[in-house]
C-alpha cells in the first residue's frame, strides 16, 4: 500500500495531524483535570470549617492527602481511555479518508496503466459504467472519448497504409503485362527490316496498350482518391435525365460496334441530389460492361423507378449473365469472372462506380439469372429539405 508515492504521502501529513491533535488533547484534558484539583483545594481553602467537619457534613469524602493520591489514578484512566478513544477514531478516521482519497488515486493509476497500454497499441479502455457523476466520471468519460478518437485515427491510419501498399502492389501487377509488351514490340521495331505493314500494326498495338495503361492509372488514382475520402462530390438537387443521357453518349461508340441499343426511360422532371460528372461516370463504367458482356444487337435497357422514399437506376442487359457466387465479387477490385468475354478488362470499373455512388449517399446492386439478364441497380434516397 505505501508503495504507492500518494498515499504515503498522505499517511505522513495525517500522522502528523494525529500528533499535533494527541499534543492538543493532552494539554486540554491535563488543563481541565487541573482545574477539578484547582477547585477541590480552592473549596478547602474557602471553607471556614475544618477537614474533618466537611467530611462529616458530606462536602467533601477525601482528605488531602487521599484525593492527591486518588487524582493521579484518576488522571491516568482518563487518559487512557481518552487516547484509546481518540486512537480508534483517529485509524476510523484515516480509513475512510484514505478510501476517499484512493478514489482519484485509482483514478489516476487505472488511467496510468491504460495510457501505457495505448501506447503499446492496445485500445480498450477500463469499464467506467459504474462511475458516478462527478468530475472524476467525467475525467474517465473525456479518457474514454480521447483513446476513441485516437483509435479510429489509427485505425484509419492503418487501413490507409494497407490500401496504399495494395494499390502499389495492384498496379505493379497490372503494368506488368502492358509493359513487357512495349519491351517486346519496341524490340521488334528495333529489327530495320521489319516491312512497314507490321510496324505499322505493332505501332497500333503499342498505342492500344499505352491507352490502356494511362486508363488504369487515372482509374485506380480515382479509386485512391475515392476510397480516401479525399474526393469532395459536387452534390446538388438537378436533373437526372441529363445525366444518363451523357453517360449513354460516352458509351456510344462501343454500343454501335456492336449494333446494341441503349434505350432510356426517365422522367424529365426526376430530379436527385447528385454530382452528375462522378454520376454520370459510374453510370459509363457499368454501361460499358453491359456492352461487353450483352450479345450484338441485343438492347440495354437504362431505366428509372421513382417513389416517394427512394429513386432507382436500373441498367439491364440481356446477355450471359451472372453466377450466383459471383454476384458477391462483381465490386471488388480487379476481379474477373472465370467466363470473362474480354480477355482486357481490368476489372476495376465495377469498383470505381460503387465507390463514385456510395460517395454520393447511394447503393449499388447487382441481380442475374444466367442466360437471360444482368441488372445492376442505383439507389438513392429522397430527401426533403
């Protein structure tokens, strides 16, 4: 128990009161026993009468000589059980002082301990439940509040770093194919004999991969930004229709080489809460893997349901479809169907759209029955301010 530097100090000061207080109780209690003597002899010098006569008259029961006697036995049990008393309320006393003094002591040392253990990298605060109010409560309560904050900073800290060595290990990855085919074609170019219908081909073909790899470096820088937080939308209540209409032009060329059409059905007067350029670019990246995976000629259906909670975005192609277990992985970064009809895709469009609506407050997602349809789905919530 003295171990603890507080209480050791507190258990000398109140040692020291005890003292001064035992010094204090001795002069008062000698003082009032001294003046009883005081009195006794004042009345025998007083009185008229002999000793004998005030013994007899009941006055007094002690000669001199007995009562100097008898005082001093006196004296010492008044003392003695003065200081017994005095010693049991002085120990009652320093125990519950001390108990309300380890109040804050523990206080301080549960924090103390805790404190060390966050700096460890644990983050799990004692159970402060059973605080009452009080300044004390509200200490633990800010402590509580303080490693809180700290944790999600660093936890956050940390998912940063991890999705930041991922990204770096993702487009290490990705580069990897388009830049060894650069090696290779550059090689070739080097030959002079090469005739110029190939080099030609090979020129075209070097520019597809450049095009291809500069795609995925702004996409994933997107994602970065996105998945950050450091991308703030532009969001306004204005017009979906002209939105979806930009996102169907972006895909146009792709549709027509396929001789697809892309019909739009959307009110003129839906309006949502929206930044339309991110919009109308997650709307672009899932109507290009409608293109890809609905069968030529086929039609995309880019439809829009409305109520009064909730305003949705259907995009439906009638191509191959989903399996079932992939539904599940459609969004995730870099993935690619095992049945993957383009042996370019990336797979990171998906991602990047889930990313640009679920930044703008909505949800995404994909049903499928494979052989007749895909059906991805925006949702955004109404709101009424």
């Amino acid at each position: 128990m003295f171990k603890n530097k507080e209480v050791r100090d507190f258990t000398i000061k109140y040692l020291l009161v005890m003292v001064v207080c035992g010094i204090a109780l001795y002069l008062g209690i000698s003082h009032y026993v001294n003046q009883i003597d005081l009195l006794y002899h004042q009345e025998i010098l007083n009185s008229e009468a002999d000793y004998t006569t005030l013994t007899e008259t009941g006055r007094t029961s002690y000669s001199p000589a007995e009562y100097s006697q008898d005082i001093k036995g006196k004296k010492l049990e008044f003392f003695i059980i003065s200081y017994i008393l005095y010693f049991i309320l002085g120990v009652a006393c320093y125990i519950l002082g001390l108990k309300l003094y380890k109040v804050p002591i523990k206080a301080i040392s549960d924090i103390k301990d805790n404190a060390q253990n966050v700096l460890e990298g644990v983050y799990e605060t004692p159970d402060f439940s059973q605080m009452t109010e009080g300044d004390i409560s509200q200490f633990y309560t800010m402590y509580t509040k303080m490693v809180t904050t700290i944790k999600q900073s660093k936890d956050k800290e940390l998912k940063e770093k991890e999705f930041l060595q991922d990204l770096i290990a993702d487009i290490s990855h990705q580069l990897k194919t388009p830049l060894a085919t650069l090696t290779i074609y550059q090689d070739v170019l080097s030959n002079p004999d090469i005739p110029a219908a190939k080099r030609q081909e090979i020129l075209h073909t070097m520019g597809q991969q450049l095009s291809r790899m500069e795609w995925l470096i702004l996409s994933l820088l997107k994602l970065a930004r996105l998945e950050s937080g450091s991308i703030e939308f532009n969001i306004t209540k204005q017009a979906l229709l002209p939105t979806l209409q930009m996102a169907v032009q972006n895909v146009s060329m792709l549709s027509d080489a396929k001789h697809q059409t892309i019909t739009l059905d959307c009110n003129d007067s839906t309006v949502i809460a929206h930044d339309r350029d991110w919009l109308a670019e997650a709307l672009t990246n899932i109507l290009k893997n409608a293109t890809e995976y609905a069968p030529p000629g086929s039609t995309i259906e880019l439809t829009v349901e409305t109520s009064a909670v909730t305003t949705m975005i259907h995009v439906t192609d009638h191509g191959k479809g989903i399996e079932k277990e992939d539904l599940t992985k459609v969004f995730k970064r870099f993935y690619r169907a095992k049945s993957d009809v383009n042996e370019n895709s990336i797979g990171i469009g998906l991602s990047l759209s889930k990313g640009i609506v679920e930044g703008q407050g909505g949800d995404i997602t994909v049903s499928s029955e494979p052989g007749r349809y895909t059906r991805f789905t925006i949702c955004f919530y109404n709101t009424h301010n």
